[in-house]
C-alpha cells in the first residue's frame, strides 16, 4: 500500500505547476500563523526543499520565523548512517545542494535534536491519525525519536488527509499537520 501511495502523491506532486506551488507553500505559511502553539517556542527545525520533487517551498517560512527572530535549524543528511546533523542557520550559513537535490549547509554551529521545540516536517502524504508517509528512508523517524517528548512534530501538506496509512512500529506520528486551507491536530 505504501509503495502505491507513493507514487500516487509523487505523481500528483508533478502535476502542479511551479507557479501553484508557490500559492500553496505560501497559503501554508500563511495558515502557520494560525496555530498559536506554534510561535511561543524558541528552536525551530525546516527542511530546505528539493525542488525536482516539489517539495513546499519553506522560504515563507522561514521569512516567519526571522521576522520574529527565532533560531532556526537546517540538516545536513547523512546516507551512509540514515542521519541528520542539525546546524543553526545564520547570515553566513553557506547552503550547496548535495548529489541527491538536498539544499545544505556546509558546516555551521550544530544543534542537539533534544534542543528543538518545533520540527517542520516534509511529507508524501499524511492520515486523519497524524501517521505520515515520506520518502521511505526513514531519516524523519530516526530525527523525531531523538528529539525531546515535548518537540511538536508540523507536517506540512500540499494535499487533504489520506483515511488511514499502515503505521509501523518506527514510525513518529504528528502533533499537528498544515496544509493550505487547514491546521489538522492529532
């Protein structure tokens, strides 16, 4: 079922011009400033998007979260152990697009994931129970287990709830997901 799902949401994801992406990531950020939760925190994590795979464009995002001076964390992944190394993102944190299309940093300040009160996660496709669909790798699941019990998971949806998804034991649930017309809590 995961597989189909995947290629289902890839395809869907292909579909949509760069000029509608662009809407959607910003109704996103926009619909963020909704969730009251979410801004009285200080650490933040978001993913840098890869742009073949139109990914949401996290940009207004992180326009937010400058604006009301917040820290920010971007990862730098790691294929061989299924990791992600957190480095804060500054004025000087030079970002290069590694062989797999991920914008990083090159090296910076790193970033405990227990230091993290809020982590923007990419995402396939999620259920109306918080359970999420991604690439299939795994890195969001090992990331997430590392994190404190009171980091809020946000994932972030171009598209509504699937009914259900299989949910393996590994698997890190949302706290809360966004997508453009809604905030879904779990």
């Amino acid at each position: 079922m995961k597989p189909a799902l995947r290629k289902h949401y890839k395809q869907l994801r292909e579909e949509i011009s760069e000029e509608t992406l662009d809407q959607l990531s910003l109704q996103i950020a926009n619909k963020s400033l909704e969730l009251e939760a979410l801004w009285q925190q200080t650490y933040y994590h978001v993913f840098l998007p890869i742009k073949r795979l139109k990914e949401i464009n996290t940009e207004y995002l992180l326009h937010i979260l400058q604006g009301k001076d917040k820290q920010i964390a971007v990862s730098k992944s790691d294929f061989e152990q299924l990791e992600m190394q957190h480095i804060l993102l500054t004025d000087a944190t030079k970002i290069e697009v590694n062989a797999f299309g991920i914008p990083e940093p090159v090296e910076g300040i790193a970033v405990k994931p227990t230091q993290l009160d809020v982590v923007f996660i990419p995402l396939l496709a999620f259920d109306q129970n918080g359970n999420r669909l991604g690439y299939g790798k795994g890195f969001y699941d090992i990331f997430l287990k590392q994190c404190s019990k009171t980091t809020l998971k946000v994932g972030v949806s171009l598209f509504p709830p699937e009914a259900k998804i299989k949910a393996e034991s590994h698997d890190q649930k949302l706290d809360y997901c966004i997508t453009p017309q809604q905030i879904y809590k779990f």
